[in-house]
C-alpha cells in the first residue's frame, strides 16, 4: 500500500520581510503546487518564535520528492524564495501514518 507523504519544511523569513507579504507571496504559487501530480493538502503556519512550517501532503515519496525539485526552478517560486533565510530552511519528507479530518 503507498502512503502519502508529508513534506515538512520549516524556515525563518529573511530580514525585512513581513508575514502579510509572505503569505501572499505563498499564494502566488497556490496554482502552480496544485497542477503538480500527487498534491493532496497544503498549509502555512507561524510560531510565536518566528519559526514558519509549510506543510504539504503528497501521493507518495516519487511524487513529493518530484514537487521539491520543480518548486526549486518554478518561475513563481523565486520571489519566495528570496524572502526566505536560506540559512534557516529544514525540510524533510515524512510517511503519513494516521489522518483525522474533520
């Protein structure tokens, strides 16, 4: 049986950028994570240390990790990207082994 995969990565914004811009910057690449094979479920969430956790349910392991390597070079990414301190970024993939909806 596949199981899906959760793509966990958690990161700190660069410098001078604020969580309203980074949020719309993230939903400028709602389209572009949703055409991709295996997509399941995203979210986006802030700790109170500053801390972010995108959060992305996948298919299985070929298509997240597939996902990960076009995100990189997606035309709609890059602003992203720039807003993210890159020193900060910690991202794994994670069987999903249990999933309560509600």
């Amino acid at each position: 049986m596949t199981k899906s995969v959760a793509e966990i990565v958690t990161f700190s914004l660069a410098a001078n950028i604020k969580s309203a811009e980074f949020v719309e910057l993230s939903k400028g690449t709602e389209a572009f994570v949703r055409s991709l094979p295996g997509f399941q479920h995203r979210q986006l969430s802030e700790g109170e240390d500053g801390r972010w956790t995108d959060y992305v349910v996948w298919a299985d392991m070929e298509t997240a990790k597939a996902a990960a390597a076009a995100f990189m070079t997606a035309d709609c990414a890059a602003s992203l990207m720039l807003a993210i301190d890159p020193n900060s970024v910690v991202m794994r993939h994670e069987a999903v082994l249990w999933n309560m909806a509600a």
